[in-house]
C-alpha cells in the first residue's frame, strides 16, 4: 500500500496566529487502513514548510467531520483540545475518506501586520479600504478545511462533494486514482456558488522537502487546472476578504479555505513522519 510521509516542519506554536492565517490539516499518513487510529494535525502557514502547528482551541468554535460515501459524520468528540495531534480518529471504512474542519476566530491585529497579510496574499482591493488614521483593524475569519485519504483503497468520489460552507474547494478528479501528468480541476464556491476571479495558491511539497508554489486565478466557472507533476503533499489554499457588514462587530470579513491530498507512484516514500525527524516533538 503506497504511504507518504507527514510533510510539515514542526516549528513550535504561533501565537500571533493571524500573521500566518492559513489554516490547513494534515494527516500523518494519507494511505492509512481500515481499523487504524488517523492522528490528524492542524497547521497555519503560508506553505507547509513554514507552517506552525497549532492546539485544538475550544473557543474557536472548531467542528470536525468525516465524509465517507453519501455520509457526512459529526466527529467532533474524538477531537483532543490543547493537544497535539488536534483529532484521533478510528477509521471505520475503506475507500476515501474526507476530513473536513471548521473553525470561528475574531482577531485584532495591527495595521502593519495586516498590511503585509495583504500584501503576501495578493489582496490589494482590500489594502485599498484601509484607513489612514486606523491602527488595529478587527478581522472575523470563517476557517473551512478539507484533507482527503485513501483508506486501503482508492475509490469513492467524496473529493467533489460539497459541504455547505460558505467558502469551499472540490476536487473534481479523485487524486488516488490518477497518474503521473494527469489533469485535476478543481472548484471554488462561494455561498454554494462557483466565484470566478479567486485568486488559489497551489503548493506541492515533495518528500525531500523541497516546495513549488504556483498562483492560479478561477475562471468565470469558479474552475482552475493542474497537473500531477510530483509526488509529495499538495495544498489548495484561497482566500476572500470583503469589508464587514456588521461594524460594531468587525472591521472586515475574511473566509478561507484549504485542500490536502497526497500523490504517489511508488512504495518507496518515508512512511512516518518520525523518519525525518519530528517524532519527538509529540
């Protein structure tokens, strides 16, 4: 059964998490099997080697689910607040399974940080809203995220299924079944709705560690385009941004949202993330 290694480099807890405010999961191992307990990690980052490892936080309101075939379970009690990893969950199927993750966060930062998460993520409408005379700005952030694993065997189609967030990703090809070169589209929704003009950062991270970004833009039916062209862990990450309704109770809106999956074409990759060396910081 073809494995890929847990590819994250843990570097401590981020306490200012909104600088880096991309939040995604990561399983241990995306080709685990039937019966096996799935250790699942939450991270925030701009890549996946950058990326900080962060505790299950009860206030923030953090919802865990688990789709297999047409079911979509409530898996938030095997969820472990204040602990790394965030979810241990015993895996009662084969064929693909989707994790998905939502979480509520308010957060005051100041206008040079939020400036330069502006900056960093290509959202300079938004920079253009920014007050002169304004120091700390509120942001309300809606956090969706998706990891999508192969448990034993490859089929099912849960990688379209949409989940009623308000902002989401679908994989319109099941990765685990694809080979070498092949094309994934991929969908952006906002409000259940395809958004064209979002602007998808597309990271691929290879077993050697070694990362390739690649800024995509969807079309006016909310679809990009890839290949395949390496084997690693690839993230899907988008963000939409507008100024808040509600003033009293945020200055801007921000909805984000992710996608994990795994691609390999042989049985030679690290299966554990103990093998580069990240074991001990459990």
């Amino acid at each position: 059964m073809k494995r890929i290694l847990f590819a994250a480099i843990l570097l401590g807890f981020f306490n200012q998490a909104f600088a880096q405010a991309d939040y995604f999961l990561l399983p241990e191992d995306f080709y685990p099997h039937k019966g096996e307990a799935l250790n699942l990690h939450l991270l925030n980052g701009s890549s996946i080697s950058k990326a900080q490892e962060q505790k299950y936080d009860v206030k923030n309101n953090t919802k865990f689910f688990i789709s297999e075939g047409s079911k979509t379970i409530d898996i938030t009690a095997s969820g472990k607040p204040a602990t790394i990893p965030v979810l241990t969950y015993q895996l009662q199927n084969q064929g693909l399974a989707l994790i998905s993750a939502n979480q509520k966060t308010i957060d005051e930062v100041s206008k040079r940080e939020f400036g330069d998460y502006l900056a960093d993520n290509g959202l300079d409408k938004v920079a253009d809203e920014l007050k002169s005379f304004q120091r700390i700005y509120r942001i309300r952030s809606n956090s969706f995220m998706k990891t999508l694993v192969a448990v034993d065997k490859n089929g099912g189609n849960v990688n379209e299924k949409q989940l009623k967030d308000d902002f989401e990703i679908i994989l319109k090809q099941n990765p685990y079944k694809l080979n070498y070169g092949d094309d994934i589209t991929a969908v952006v929704y906002l409000q259940g709705k395809p958004i064209k003009a979002a602007k998808v950062t597309l990271v691929i991270r290879t077993p050697r560690g070694v990362e390739f970004p690649q800024n995509l833009n969807t079309n006016d039916a909310g679809e990009i385009f890839f290949k395949l062209t390496r084997e690693g862990t690839y993230l899907l990450k988008s963000i939409n941004m507008v100024l808040s309704k509600d003033q009293e109770a945020a200055d801007f809106d921000n909805w984000e949202t992710t996608f994990t999956f795994a691609f390999s074409s042989s049985n030679t990759m690290p299966n554990t993330y103990k093998e580069f060396g990240l074991g001990d910081k459990h």
